[in-house]
C-alpha cells in the first residue's frame, strides 16, 4: 500500500443516522476514509454494515449528518463508486460480455475481453448467465464493476454464498486486483477472517455503532496460519460474541464453509 | 430409443383404427359418426373444390387481426399500467370490471351493431385476447425483480435503456404466457362466432354441413379447428425458445 495519495480522504462520513419508520438502524457513524484502502466492514446480521455500504453508493439517503465524497456533498447516486452485490444481480437474458458491457458506450466496449481475461472467464464470454457456477458469476460481478475503472469499490458480501475454496480463489482475485488497480475497497462482510485476509483496516458494527476500528498491518498475500492473523481474528471475534474466548473460536467460521470442496476455475 | 419416439403416438393409433374399425362392422353408425376414411374423402373432395382453402383462410386471417388488434392493445396498455401508476389507477379498475363480462355474451349486441360481417368476428376476437395479454404484460412488467432495476441504476442505466435492456426482457416470460392464452382464446371464440354470425369460414362450414346433414364435413370442420389451434401454440412455443433462449428452462 505504498501510494502517493496516501490519507487523502475520499470518504469522510460524520454524524451519520440511518432511521426506518423511526428505527434508528445507524446512530452517529464518524468513518473516514483514505484512498487506496481496503476496509473490512464487519458485524452480525442487522447491525447496520449493508445500509452503511448502501447509504455510500447513494442508494438510501442518510437521516442526519453529513456524507462528502471527494470533498463534495454526496447527492443522489455515488457516481466514484461501484458497487458489487451479494446475489450477483447478472441479468439472466443477456451473455456474460453483455453483462460486463452494461452501461457502456460502443468504444469502452472494446475493454471487455481484457477484463473478462482478467477476472479468468475469458473463455466463457459467450454463455448465458445461467450456466455458470457461483463462483463465475461473482467474477462476471466483479468484471462488471471494474471495467467501469470506478476510485471506490462496494463489496456487499459478495462471496457470502459461495464455498470456502472458491472463496479463497476470489480472495486472491480481489486482492490481486484491488493491488494492481489502487482502487478503494469497501467490503461489508460477516466472514471476519475474510475481512482479516483482505482489509488494511477492519470495522466492527454493532446496533449502528462502530465499536471497534482495527488496522490490520500484515503483508500481503497473508498467511492464514500467521499467528498475528489467527489473533487478530480472534480479538474481534471475541469482540462481537462479547466474550474472552480463545483462538479456537475461528474455528468455527473455518467449519461452516467446508461443506462443497470443488473447485472451479473456469 | 425408437420406441420411445413412437411411444405417444400409439394411443392415437389405436383409437383410430378401432374407430375405422367398428364403422366398418357397423358398430358406430355412420350418421352418428362417419369413420376416418369418409372424413378424409370428405377432405380431399372439399380441397379440389378450392372452398377447404378458401374457408380456411378467412378463418385464420380473422383469428390472425383480431389476435393482432386485440393483443397490440392489451400489450399497451399493461405497458402504460405497469409503467405508470398514474395510468394504472386511471384505467386498471375499469378494466378489471370490464373483464368481469363473458365476452362471449356480447355476442347479440356484436350482431346488432355489426351485423354479420368481418368487424363483428375482429371486435369478439379482439376482445377475447385483450384481457389475458393486458394482464399478464401488467403482471410481467410489475414484477420485474427491483434489485436488478436498483443494479442496472448503479451501472448508469435509466429511461430508455433500462426499459429495453432490463424491464422489458424480465417482463417477456409473463407477456409470452399471455401470447399462448390469447391464441387459445382466439380460436374458442372464432368458433362460436362463425357458427353463431357468419357467412364464411370454418364455422359456416360446418353449419353449412349441418343443413344437408354432411356429418363428415361436420367432424371435419371440428378437426380443422383443433388442428389450428394446435399449430398456433406450436408457433407460441418455437418464439418462445427463440426469445427465451437465456432461460434456464430453455438451457440444454
């Protein structure tokens, strides 16, 4: 992460609430954030981290507080971000290069087989959606989001339904990607080893709150079996399940994604 | 694997074979029902004539207008109502309500105003297939899966392009269900209106038939309307896998 732009904000949330029907979902975020960051988002489902990510991309307005993206006032949709979701909303009548292509003037067109290749599906550009695996259409997602080259890219759990191999194929994907283009990365996740491997900067949300704002400085590509990694997982884990347990309990993240052990490469 | 290509074609068989069969012993009276061969003389002699055509596409061209009319209404119609709310709560309820009459039942009325020519069959035909494409186009367009119109937003698509790329195409299954409806439609009503109110076609064949007691042209004309209606929703079925190719219904 040695960049020249190194703490410039392109992100600055402060005094962010996010009500519904006068449910107060987040309360008083303060979140900065620096170009060329990956930042985790994590917590338990319903604590607020998909309406953060949403209130970001300019898909729900905030209640109270202010949003600057790049300095400016951020109205209606985040025109810096891009953003990848967790079903993968590929649209299911058009080809994979379609996919990738969508929004695009004919000339930008000309990007897509450089970053289907890139995201590993040069070879499916021509099927439809509906043929792929999980896996292939997160990549499809992916390509989607970044031929559009965007400064800030949402990640809002985008590989909470695949399995944990290809899982760990899309982190390297992502990382990879993520150092060769030098965009900023949010990824909103429950997965905290997920977030351990990717982040520079980890986030804990509870009832709306940020409770935790953990930088991670180990080098990349990170070893899991590392032991600053596994107490790095630890300490937030123990965080959310408000308890002093002990490394084993990222066993548990590591047992529930072994169920589908093949790989697909495509 | 032969077999099982023959296989539905068995019960057909022997259905028609049993048939030419006890007409031939006298089991089945032939002015209770004439047998296959008889039909198909029949058939033939009315195909020399030149009137099996002629009948035939007078019919088919009044199913063909009256589905265009009547669907190319419904069609936009749905369009505007699932678009736009504002037209929906303009114009949906009266429509519910009008869908309420048996079209059929309007029958006495079409014959009063139009008498017994083309516009009284286009007007019942056009009726009768406006309702399920209306509907199921409404249906279609409403139920067009909102994160993927929130996605296509993200990626800069809206108005035009988002109608075309996305609402439209999610919409298409329900608008096809819709077409197969209709054509269904189309037929059932041509029938009643060409036996009730006509001077040509299939229907006044066989109403023709009925006077001089011809009961072979009678089943004739009854087996030439399901043959029409079958080759109609073969037709529905071909553009279906031809626009909805992407389906996973349609994957190989």
């Amino acid at each position: 992460m040695t960049k020249d732009h190194k703490n410039e904000p392109i992100l600055q949330l402060d005094n962010i609430v996010k009500s519904f029907d006068g449910k107060e979902v987040l309360k008083k975020i303060d979140l900065h954030v620096n170009k060329g960051d990956f930042i985790a988002v994590v917590g338990k489902s319903g604590c607020g981290k998909s309406t953060l990510l949403r209130i970001i991309a300019g898909l729900e307005e905030i209640s109270s507080g202010s949003l600057l993206v790049d300095g400016t006032e951020l109205k209606g949709r985040n025109q810096l971000a891009k953003m990848m979701f967790q079903d993968g909303r590929l649209l299911p009548w058009k080809k994979v290069s379609d996919n990738v292509g969508l929004g695009l003037k004919s000339e930008e067109k000309k990007q897509i087989p450089t970053i289907l290749k890139q995201v590993g599906l040069a070879e499916r550009a021509n099927v439809w959606p509906a043929v792929l695996s999980g896996g292939q259409k997160q990549r499809v997602a992916l390509a989607r989001a970044l031929i559009h080259d965007p400064e800030l890219l949402l990640l809002d759990e985008p590989l909470g339904a695949l399995d944990a191999l290809t899982r760990m194929e899309m982190h390297e994907l992502i990382e990879d990607l993520w150092k060769e283009k030098q965009f900023t990365a949010i990824l909103v996740t429950h997965d905290v080893e997920e977030a351990v491997a990717l982040a520079n900067r980890v986030i804990l949300i509870e009832e709306g709150e940020i409770v935790m704002d953990l930088p991670v400085h180990l080098p990349y590509p990170r070893q899991r079996d590392n032991p600053l990694f596994s107490s790095l997982v630890s300490q937030i884990l123990n965080r959310i399940m408000g308890k002093k347990r002990k490394v084993e309990a990222n066993l548990t993240t590591l047992a529930k994604t072994s169920t589908s052990a093949s790989v697909r490469r495509a | 694997m032969k077999f099982k290509r023959l296989l539905p074609w068995i019960v057909p068989i022997v259905l028609l074979g049993s048939w030419q069969l006890f007409s031939s012993i006298g089991w089945i009276s032939n002015r209770v029902l004439p047998n296959p061969i008889d039909i198909f003389t029949a058939a033939v002699e009315l195909t020399k004539s030149g009137q099996l055509v002629a009948d035939v596409w007078i019919s088919t061209q009044r199913a063909f207008w009256g589905f265009v009319v009547g669907g190319g209404i419904g069609f936009l119609l749905g369009l505007a109502n699932g678009l736009s709310k504002t037209a929906e709560s303009l114009l949906d309820s009266s429509i519910q309500m009008i869908r309420n009459i048996p079209h059929l039942a309007l029958i006495p009325i079409v014959i009063l105003w139009f008498g017994i020519e083309e516009e009284a069959k286009l007007f019942l035909v056009a009726l009768g297939t406006f309702f399920p494409i209306y509907l199921n186009t409404f249906h279609g367009i409403r139920s067009v899966d909102k994160s993927l119109i929130e996605m296509a937003n993200v990626y800069g698509l809206k108005g035009l392009s988002l109608f075309l790329e996305v609402i439209f195409p999610a919409a298409l299954p329900s608008i096809l269900v819709g077409v197969r409806f209709a054509l269904g439609i189309t037929w059932v009503t041509l029938i009643v209106a060409e036996t009730i109110a006509s001077n040509s076609g299939i229907g006044y064949m066989a109403m023709n038939a009925r006077e001089f007691m011809q009961l072979d042209v009678v089943v004739l004309s009854i087996i030439l309307y399901a043959l029409l209606g079958k080759l109609s929703d073969i037709t529905a079925k071909l553009v279906e896998k031809r626009f909805l190719k992407w389906h996973p219904t349609y994957q190989k």
